[in-house]
C-alpha cells in the first residue's frame, strides 16, 4: 500500500509541476490534456521501474544509473509525444520535454528530501 502512495505522490507532484510549466512553454490551453495523458503514461512507467530495479538489486548505484537511463529516455519519449500531440517541430518539443521534466525532477527531489 505505502508503494502505490509513493507512486501516486509521485505523479501528483510531477502533474503539479510539468503540466502547467508545458503548458507555459506550448503556449497553447489545449496542450492541457496531452501532457496530463503524457505524464500519466511516462511518469508511473518510470517510477515503477525503478521500484523494481532497487527491489531485486537493493543497489544505490544501479538505482542512480536507471534514474539517469529512464529520464533521458522519458526527456526522449515525451519529447516525440509533445510533438505529436502538440504539433510541435520535434526541435521545439525536445526542448520543452527537457525543460519541463528538469524542472520537475530538481523541484520533486527537493519537496520529497522536505518530507
């Protein structure tokens, strides 16, 4: 149960954070839905991913490495659903995934070290 809290946590806060900063930086009110539908599918993807690797391997190190492995591929693959969903140039969207999921990545580790 304390898992899926976590989870849950976890994509609450990176909604709080991406998907008013994506929308921001789109410059479009209807980029809302895409990038909640985005997030809901990167974000839990991600984090249970991770959940998984530090279960079966309790390894700090080979946490750290997948955190580095799964965001660049979430900056990656938002990036090219930004585009599609947003009619972005995949320049623009690269750009605004990188943006929006550092930004959420240094204000989410910082608020949970808070809690």
């Amino acid at each position: 149960m304390k898992a899926i809290i976590t989870l849950l946590s976890a994509l609450l806060l990176t909604l709080a954070i991406e998907v008013p900063l994506g929308t921001l930086l789109i410059k479009r009110k209807d980029s809302l839905i895409p990038l909640i539908l985005i997030n809901v599918l990167t974000n839990p993807a991600l984090n249970l991913t991770l959940t998984i690797i530090f279960s079966l391997t309790q390894s700090i190190s080979l946490y750290w490495i997948a955190v580095v492995i799964g965001e660049i591929a979430v900056f990656i693959g938002e990036g090219f659903l930004i585009r599609s969903l947003c009619n972005l140039s995949l320049k623009r969207a690269i750009i605004i995934s990188t943006v929006i999921n550092a930004v959420s990545l240094i204000l989410g580790s910082a608020i949970l070290a808070l809690i």
